[in-house]
C-alpha cells in the first residue's frame, strides 16, 4: 500500500479547489459598481416618522376557535401552539 497523508476529506477539497483558482485567470475583467452614497439622516427619519405615525386598521379574530386562540395566546406573547391545545381542552 502506499502511504498517504492523513488529511481530513474538507481540508483536501478545500485544498484543492484553492489550487485551482490560483491556477485560474480571469476571463473578463471584474466591473466595479459605483458605491451608494448614504442617504440623508435628516430624510430618512421623517420618511420613518411618516410610517410610523400612521394608524394600523384593526384586524377582527379568526372564526375557528383553535385558530381564535392560538392568535389571543400569541398577541399576549405565549405560544400560539398552547393556545391551540388549551383551546381543544
């Protein structure tokens, strides 16, 4: 048998796919985007203003009692699933 060194099979496939794109050249020239100039701060907190102040419309209850509460558990912060089984009990 020949002896082969004892490297773990990620090591050697990491090995070798880093060999072959030191052998590589490039075909094309990389293109370089243009960067994004930051937005303003002083915009950007009256768009958040904006979305925020507005009032969310009211959403009614599910008509399935497992779902109803599932969803009462959940806006309370419990586990929708408790609800759901305390709903079944």
């Amino acid at each position: 048998m020949i002896p082969f060194p004892r490297l773990h099979i990620a090591e050697s496939v990491l090995n070798r796919i880093q060999n072959t794109l030191e052998d590589l050249e490039p075909v094309m020239p990389s293109i370089n985007t243009a960067p994004i100039p930051p937005a303003d701060p002083i915009a950007l907190g009256q768009q958040i203003e904006e979305q925020t102040q507005a009032p969310s419309v009211p959403v009614s209850a599910p008509d399935d009692e497992v779902s109803a509460a599932a969803s009462q558990e959940s806006i309370f912060g419990g586990s929708p699933l408790a609800g759901a089984v305390d709903a079944l009990l």
